[in-house]
C-alpha cells in the first residue's frame, strides 16, 4: 500500500479481493492529480489493527481498473493516533520500473507490425444515415504510446 498524504481517503481497486467485504454506496467525489473523476464502487468500514490495537476505519472501493492500493490522510492520521506515534513508520515499497522494463514486459504492444484488439464494438448510427465501407486504416500503436508516455510522464 502507498501511503499518499495528497489522498484525503484510503483507497483500493474493486479487483483487489478482501473476503467478506460488504460494499455501501458512497457520497464521495473524488478526482486525481491530473483532474480525472475517479468513479467509485462504494466503501466500507473495515476492522484495522496496529500495535494491538483495533480501529474500523472507511474504505474506498474505485471502479477504475487495477491500481496498487493507497492509505489517504483519514487512514495516516488514525494509524498514527492509535499507535501513540508522531510519525508512522512503514514498510519501503517497490521502486517504479524503467521504461525498458515496461517495454520488455509489454513487448507485444511495442511490435512493428500491425496488430489486432480483441474488442468487439457497436456502432450507433443516427436515424436515416447511410454507413460507408471505406476498407482497413492502420493505427499506429506507437505514436499513442509515445504520446501517453510524453502526457503522464511514465
């Protein structure tokens, strides 16, 4: 878990598995860093324990795909009150991989020759148009990596 003091909520995926975990709806608006509305399955009171102590503590659930799990303020500063500490001692995490790393793990999306999406879409056409087959357009898979990469900075 990263601990993010911009995060006022901790916060997990709904991918991320917690056995028993019952979900209510949430009140909550919540945006990114970069002004992404973050769409929100619900949140819980979960039980916490640190040090030998017990807390429920609030639980935000996304529904925006898989993301490593963050420990907002609301969860820092209940930690830190409940361990009788002035700051809150964690584990280090991970360092983020290289570009080359990602590269190589997602070679295929890297590749030179065109490719394929397995996604089958639907288009709605409004009422009296007429649709034109004009054949295959490429896309180049590149170009969005790179401009992704240039956007976000990863």
């Amino acid at each position: 878990m990263l601990i993010d003091t911009g995060s006022p909520v901790t916060i997990i995926s709904a991918e991320t598995h917690i056995p028993g975990l019952t979900l209510r709806p949430s009140e909550l608006h919540l945006t990114s860093f970069t002004g992404q509305q973050i769409r929100l399955r619900g949140e819980a009171d979960v039980n916490v324990e640190t040090d030998g102590r017990a807390t429920r503590l609030r639980l935000v659930v996304s529904d925006m795909g898989s993301h490593r799990p963050l420990m907002g303020r609301e969860w820092i500063k209940a930690l830190r009150t409940a361990s009788g500490l002035e700051t809150l001692n964690v584990c280090p995490v991970a360092t983020q991989p290289t570009l080359k790393e990602v590269m190589d793990k997602h070679c295929e999306v890297f590749k030179e020759e065109l490719g394929r999406i397995p996604v089958k879409v639907a288009l709605r056409l409004k009422e009296g148009a007429k649709p034109l087959q004009t054949g295959f357009h490429p896309f180049n898979v590149h170009l969005l990596a790179y401009r992704l990469i240039d956007k976000t900075g990863v």
